[in-house]
C-alpha cells in the first residue's frame, strides 16, 4: 500500500534529499547487493539478540533498496536483468531477517515468537511467490494489507521500541492475510483471462 501510494512521488523526493546520489553515475545494481549485505549483517543482529541495532541496520539496507531503483532510472541503466537481481534479493533480505529472529527466539526458548516469525517468513516468501508466478499469465499482480515497504516499517518499530513481539502478531496475521488477498486477485485476473480464451 505506502509503495502504491509513494510511487509517483518517490524519484522526485528521493532526488531532493539525497543530491550527491546523482552527481555521478553509480551502477545500480552494486547498490542493490550492498543493501542486501547490509540487511544480511540486520539479521546476523537479531539472531544475536540485538534487535535495536538489527532495526537501525535494517533501516540503513533499506535505504540503498530504496534508492536503487532511482538512480537506475535516473542515469537511464535500468535493465531487465537489475529488476530481476532487486526482486531476488529483496527476497534474501526478507528471509534473513526472520530466520535472525527464529534464531533468537530459539535460543531463548520462546515458542510463540518463533511460531509467528515463522508464520511470517512462509507467508512473506508465499506472497512474493504468487506475484512472480501471476505474472507469468498476466501483465500485473500487486496489492495487500502488507507489502514489503509496511513489513519492513514494522520489523523496524519492533526492534527500535521494544515491541517486536506484539508486531511479530501484527505481521504474522497480516503477511497471512497478504498471501490470500494475492493468491485471490490471481484466481480473478486467471479466470478472467481462461473465459477471453475459451
């Protein structure tokens, strides 16, 4: 939702705040794996129990995801195949910071947390899943309560204020929630699609 509501404003904003990206010319994808190295070291912060400091890290790994894109277009060196590589690895990020939390919670012997943050990590990969898979039939599959944007603002105040728990329930039932809303809008648009082709 915040990426549906953002997009048309986000390259303009991003170009006001931070200049010195567009000065010279930065190949995009770099920036696309350093972010996911960086989110890597978030979830090597929260298997370690430090979920404050995960969350700042995470926030900084956000940072060159969100930008990528940006400079792509930008200096005109989008390609098919950085697309591709953002998508991928967005999907690493996303699993090593849940698999961090499994980890903490593990080790902890909390059950409930580590439940939810399972929930949350199958759900996650489910609904990135359908997309990819949708849009193999059809132009474009978007939507649900929480996208990627929402989840990560979340994992954020959850380590940042202490409150992972109650946002692990949040983002357990949600992601959950996400995955169904996707996995409908595709049997709409399919079976639309199936009745132009009969």
């Amino acid at each position: 939702m915040i990426k549906e509501k953002l997009g048309k404003n986000l390259d303009a904003w991003i170009h006001a705040a931070f200049p010195f990206l567009f000065k010279r010319s930065v190949d995009p994808n770099l920036l696309t794996v350093f972010g996911t190295a960086v989110s890597l070291g978030a979830g090597w912060a929260f298997a370690e129990g430090q979920l404050r400091a995960g969350a700042l890290i995470m926030l900084a790994g956000g940072f060159f995801d969100l930008v990528d894109g940006v400079v792509a277009r930008h200096f005109g060196t989008s390609t098919s195949f950085g697309a591709f590589l953002d998508s991928t690895l967005d999907r690493v990020a996303d699993m090593a910071l849940m698999i961090g939390l499994l980890v903490h919670y593990g080790a902890q012997g909390e059950p409930v947390p580590q439940m939810l943050a399972a929930v949350t990590l199958v759900s996650t990969i489910l609904t990135s899943y359908a997309k990819a898979r949708a849009e193999l039939l059809i132009p474009h599959l978007d939507g649900g309560m929480l996208e990627r944007g929402e989840r990560v603002g979340l994992l954020a105040a959850g380590g940042l204020f202490g409150i992972m728990l109650p946002v692990l329930w949040v983002l357990a039932i949600g992601t959950t929630v996400t995955a169904g809303q996707r996995i409908l809008a595709a049997y709409r648009a399919l079976e639309a699609l199936d009745a132009e082709n009969a």
